[in-house]
C-alpha cells in the first residue's frame, strides 16, 4: 500500500482511538509510577470525544479529519497533554493544500510538522523524558522511509519500532517536566507515560495498515 485515501485514513484513525481508550488501565498503572496517575484516564478522556467527532461523519480531506480529531483531543483532555497530544494531529496536514490521499512523504512531513508545534509549547528535547523521546525518533524513521521510498506498512513499523526504543530509553532519563521531575533519580528506571502512548499510537496504526 503506497497511499490511504481519506475513508481509509479515518478507519486507520478510529482504529487507534478504540484502542488507545482500551488502554486507559496500562497507561495509567505506568503513570502512577512516578506520575500523577492520570495519563490513561486523560488520553480515554481525549480519544474517546475525538471518536464522538469523527465516527459517523464523512470528510472530504484528511486535513480535515486530523483538524476535527485534533480539536476534540484539545478541547476535552486539558492541561499540557491535551495541548501535546492533540497537536500529533492538529497540526500534521496544518496549513497545507488539500490531502485526499496521503503517502510515506506526508506523514513524514506531517509529523515533522507537529513535533515542531509540540517542542515549541512543550520546551522539551529528547533525554527529558516525555513523549518527545518516543515520537521524535519515530519522525526520523518516517523521514528514513521517504527517502528510501518504502511503502506504507513498512515505514509504520519503522516508525512503531523507533518509537518503542525511544519509550525504552526513557527508563535511563531523569525528568525534567511533571510531577516526576521532582523524584530526580528515582525516576530512573521507570519508562515515561507519553512515550507509551506515542509508541501505542504507532503500534496500533500498524495494525490497522496490516489487515
């Protein structure tokens, strides 16, 4: 599969949002490890109004796809994981012609897009122990992809892969950011909330590309 059209991006999107809902529990037993214990209760909280938005609706571009489900993330989850988390997706077809169907290229470019959004409003760099850990290495991979020229399957599990060593390599940081911040080391050995859930993101975006 070289290309979605837009039906398709929006089953590959409802797809990960039941999912990432079922994995309230996972997430939030991580999070109370070192944080405020309520990642999983805000990211069902965000998927599950941004499934309200898109499920029966059709959409003539994925650009407004991604804006409604970003809106809705926004809008219902609060705080600073609302505003990163929505922003995978508010701003990945942000400001660009019309996408209908979309490859390897515009997701990579997309979520090139979004990272900058989100390191803009989060401050946070790779090492700091957050979501960016994860998905800033799923973006090269991404980029990796569309270079090589792969097809869409195949740079999804690129991505998914480089996102899990990235939510791997969170147990080695220290935080920087949150309430884990200030266990300093003792926060060491214990992997990050948000880049579970971004490596979730991907894992579950595979799945669907691989039925």
């Amino acid at each position: 599969m070289k290309t979605i059209n837009v039906a398709q991006a929006k089953e590959m999107f409802v797809y990960v949002a039941e999912n990432m809902v079922k994995s309230k529990d996972l997430l939030t037993e991580i999070d109370s490890k070192i944080g405020d214990g309520d990642h999983g209760i805000g990211m069902e909280l965000g998927f599950s109004k941004a499934l309200e938005k898109v499920k029966d609706k059709e959409y003539e571009t994925i650009n407004d796809l991604y804006k409604e489900a970003g809106m809705a993330m926004l809008n219902s989850m609060g705080g600073a994981s609302g505003v990163i988390f929505s922003s995978m997706f508010l701003n990945c077809f942000r400001g660009q012609p019309p996408v209908t169907e979309a490859g390897v290229a515009d997701f990579a470019a997309g979520y090139e897009r979004a990272l900058a959004a989100i390191k803009q409003r989060g401050k946070a760099e790779v090492g700091d122990k957050t979501m960016v850990d994860a998905f800033s290495p799923a973006v090269d991979a991404m980029k990796e992809a569309a270079e090589k020229g792969v097809e869409l399957e195949e740079a999804f599990v690129m991505a998914r892969d480089a996102a899990e060593k990235g939510m791997e390599s969170t147990k080695n940081f220290q935080a920087k950011f949150g309430r884990a911040k200030s266990l300093l080391e003792r926060a060491i050995g214990f992997q990050d909330a948000g880049a579970t859930s971004v490596y979730l993101i991907f894992k579950f975006t595979c799945e669907y590309l691989a039925k």
